[in-house]
C-alpha cells in the first residue's frame, strides 16, 4: 500500500485498519472498496430516517455506518453513528439533525480519504 495521501485528515487510520484486516493488504482493499459502497447508501437512510421520523431505519442506518467505520479505527465518527443509532433505538429525533451534521461532513472526508489511497 501507498503512504497517506497528502492533505487528508487522520480521519482514517490506515496502521489500525491493516491490523484489523490481519495485516492483508488485498482484504483491506476489498473492505474500502465495500466501505466506498455502503457508506454513502447509508448516509442517504440517515438522512431520510432523519426526515420521516423513521426510528426503525435511524437505528439501522446508524448502526449499519457504525460498523462501516470499526475498520478504519475512527472514534469521532464512530461515536456520532452510535449517538444516531441510540436515538433510533429510543425514537428521539430532537437532537438527531445536529448530530447528523457533525457527521455527514466528517464521513465525506472518510470517504474522500479511502478513495484516494485506492485512487480514485
């Protein structure tokens, strides 16, 4: 693998993400791509759940982009899909937006991060 890319955020924790994958570099590649696939699927159900009221698909959409994110070591956004994952557990959408907010930008770098080490 490459060494990180220039100007991205440490986000993604590439060490952390290779030992998860014990240290094969072919399934790591396979999991980004995954990630790359899944992720924004999972941000668009967040969003909606968000929007209905949906405390059924915020519950599975975030915990769905919680694991997403255990391979790539990140605590900031892990901890921000739990806290929607919880609210969809509990049906409260009162604060769900913001928490939404912090993380939808947070995984757009994630994302932007993971397609340039496969560079895309």
């Amino acid at each position: 693998m490459t060494e990180e890319p220039k100007g991205h955020d440490e986000l993604v924790n590439w060490a952390a993400a290779l030992d998860a994958a014990g240290g094969d570099e072919a399934l790591l590649l396979d999991l980004a791509r995954e990630f790359l696939n899944e992720a924004p699927m999972r941000l668009r159900d967040t969003r909606q759940a968000i929007d209905r009221s949906d405390a059924v698909l915020l519950r599975r959409s975030g915990h769905t982009l919680k694991s997403l994110l255990r391979i790539f070591d990140s605590p900031a956004a892990r901890e921000l899909a739990q806290q929607l994952e919880e609210k969809g557990k509990n049906s409260t959408f009162d604060d769900a937006p913001r928490v939404f907010a912090e993380l939808e930008p947070m995984m757009g770098r994630i994302i932007d991060n993971v397609k340039a080490r496969l560079g895309q």
